[in-house]
C-alpha cells in the first residue's frame, strides 16, 4: 500500500492548510516528473450544435452525493457540481486527503469517510459511484436498498454474473434510476450512429466493431491494485458501446481470443486474477443476427483510445457517415446547460450527467439504463472465460426491461 508521501507524489496533490471542521485543503500544482497523464481525460471536441442554446425547463434541484476521487478524481470530473439542476450536498472517499481534494473540487462542505456512512443522509436523491471498479455492483446495491438513484462509472459489475443478475432484480423492483456513464456512448461518432440507428437511415446493423487500446506498461495506480492484471474483457464497455449503444441490443453468444502479454503484471504469476492476458478479441453474435468484434488491450504500443465502427444495410459509419443523404436527421450534440463542460473521453462527460439528471426530472428512463449497462459489461465477462477456453463459444446471458 502506497504511504503518504508515495500517494502525494502519485497524485501531484499538496496539503495546503487544515479547514474549520479539521480536513486538509488541498491544492493540486501543475504536474510533476513521473506523474503519469491518464488517457482520455484532456477535455475534446465536442460536436455541440451551437446554433441553438439549452433552455431550462425546470427549477427543481436533485441532492447529489458522490463518492470517489482516486488516481484518476473521477468524482469531481463530470460537471455535478457545475449544473444548474443539481446540488452536491455531500461527498465521500475512504483516504482523508482525497475526500478533502473531492470536496474542495465539488465546492461541497459535507464530507463522511466512506460511501456506507454517505448513503444514511437522508437529504441525498442520488448517488454518483467512481470507487474502485470491484466495487462498483456491491455500491449500487448498497445505494438502492437505501433509497438512493445511482449513476456509476464503468463496469457495472465486476467478474460476477451473480451480482449482475443482483443488480438487475434490485433496479426493476426498486423503480429508481440506475444509469452507467458509459463514456464512448456521447462521443462524437457514436452519437452520430445511434441518432442516425434510430431514424432509420442506416437499417440493420450487419458488422460492428469496438476497440478500447490503453497501453499501460506500468498499471494506472489503483485502490488496493485493482488494475494490476486486470484481464482486458472485465473492462469491455468502452468498446462494446459501439454496438449496443447504437441499437440497444444485446450480444447472445462470444467465442474470444487472448494473447499472452510480455508484461510482468500480465502475466498469471504477476496478478491476483491469474489473468494471462494483454489483448482479447472477441466475437460476438447479436440478437438481431449481426455480428460484432470487439478488442480490448493493455499491452499494444501505438495509436489508443475508444473508437469503433459499423457496417448496415443502408451505408456505413466509419468516421464519417457514408449513405444515402436523404432527409438525415441532424447528428450534432445538443447544447449543454451554461458552466457543464462536455469534458475529456470524447466530450462526453458534462453529456452523461445530464443524461441522468434530465431522466431523474422528467421522470423518464435514463439512456443507459440497468439493461444496457449489464448487456455492455457481461459480455466481456463471459468473453474472458471464452478466452481461458481457448476460444469456446459460450452463451452470454440477456438483460431485457
């Protein structure tokens, strides 16, 4: 476990003074030699539509607390504290100096020391969930049976078949909101494909592919080493979006490959999951009769990122849409509130939390909701277990509202 001393160093962040209620401020000074940029995270275009601007459509605030701001602080990075219908009103991390840096970062005063303690405020509506990813199914548990809407970043579950079908039965007969903030579901293109899906314009997907490539040599510092090892399939959502983010399908069945890695922590010896595996591909049957790749990797050198393409009846969408040009529907983001940043991933931060904001004041379901959320994660999982069969075709369970 890293000391003091190490995680300041890690995280470019300094004790600055000690506030009223006894929690550090914390300031964050530029970036130190060795500190590592974490992919993905630079703010991005964003195709937003500025010929129009967001107009409010009510005053009604929603109670947000939030929870999680490691390595990577994604608690603080998707425009919570920044939009007009949202209030913060507490914030947790299990590391004192992190939780002080979440809410410095979130302008929040009301800080508890775990998400546990967080969840009996009976002021909060909902929930943000950037904890570890292992953590993240018992979280949302957790934060439904104690009332609470949940956001959370991906996956949704980790390695558990068992608590994905949980996690399911607890969404549908809570009747609360449940949404992962998948980011490749807002980039630009992905956007593009689904607006375009649902119009009709390109008809039946018949070949997708998804691609998630972060090289990482040296795992992204993690709550008790979570990333070290980390099999590619258990992280698949940034790729397989490119298929079920664009139709709000399911994949039914995968036969996957797995490469072994030349990384030390790659290696079955070198992490606690016995993972071999740098790079898995996988095949994938849809349930509309399509056929999807998705790839993920840790261990390729060279161009990376979230990124994917597709193949339908009518045209094709890679980069750009190529097609008939008919009467297309207008595939430009729509404006954001002022202050909400579209953010790094793509520009689709500042999208996703007011995805699940809007759902929660409309009254409507959020975009990726508990279906989509598990039908993008479980299928990597069993992915990973076709990989360790050498590539075995292997039924992928179905998630459905």
């Amino acid at each position: 476990m890293n000391t003091r001393r190490q995680f300041l160093h890690h995280t470019g962040i300094a004790v600055a003074g000690i506030t009223a209620a006894g929690h550090p401020v914390l300031t964050a000074p530029a970036p130190q030699e060795g500190v590592q940029t974490i992919q993905g995270f630079d703010d991005t275009n964003s195709n937003t539509d500025t010929s129009t601007v967001w107009k409010p459509t009510s005053d009604r605030r929603i109670r947000v607390g939030i929870a999680g701001y490691g390595y990577c602080q994604f608690g603080a990075a998707f425009s919570f504290q920044d939009h007009p219908n949202v209030e913060v009103v507490a914030v947790s991390d299990l590391i004192p100096e992190r939780c002080a840096g979440l809410a410095q970062a979130c302008r929040c005063p009301n800080t508890y020391p775990s998400l546990e303690a967080m969840l009996k405020d009976d002021r909060i509506e909902a929930v943000f969930i950037a904890t570890d990813a292992p953590s993240h199914g018992r979280h949302a548990l957790e934060a439904l049976r104690r009332g609470k809407h949940v956001a959370v970043a991906v996956p949704a579950v980790f390695d558990s078949l068992e608590d994905a079908d949980r996690l399911f039965e607890a969404v549908k007969t809570s009747g609360l909101h449940y949404m992962m903030f998948e980011t490749s579901a807002f980039h630009n293109d992905l956007y593009a494909m689904r607006i375009l899906y649902e119009a009709g314009a390109l008809g039946e997907i018949v070949y997708s592919e998804g691609e998630y490539y972060h090289y990482m040599p040296e795992p992204i510092p993690s709550y008790k080493d979570w990333r070290v090892g980390l099999p590619p399939m258990w992280y698949p959502t940034h790729a397989t979006a490119y298929h079920i983010g664009v139709t709000g399908g399911s994949f039914t069945e995968v036969a996957c490959m797995g490469f072994p890695s030349p990384l030390a922590h790659l290696k079955p010896s070198g992490n606690r999951y016995g993972n071999p595996f740098g790079t898995e591909v996988g095949l994938f049957r849809t349930n509309r009769g399509g056929t999807a790749r998705m790839a993920m990797s840790w261990d390729t050198p060279g161009f990376s990122g979230e990124m994917g393409r597709i193949r339908a009846e009518k045209g094709t969408f890679y980069e750009k849409y190529e097609g008939p040009a008919q009467n297309l529907p207008n595939t430009r983001k729509p404006p954001l509130p002022p202050g909400v940043n579209p953010g790094g991933h793509g520009g689709s931060h500042g999208y996703l939390t007011h995805e699940f904001i809007m759902s929660l004041i409309e009254a409507r379901k959020p975009l990726i909701d508990v279906a989509w959320s598990l039908n993008m994660t479980v299928s990597g999982i069993v992915a990973h277990q076709s990989a360790l069969k050498d590539g075995e075709w292997l039924q992928i369970p179905q998630y459905k509202l």
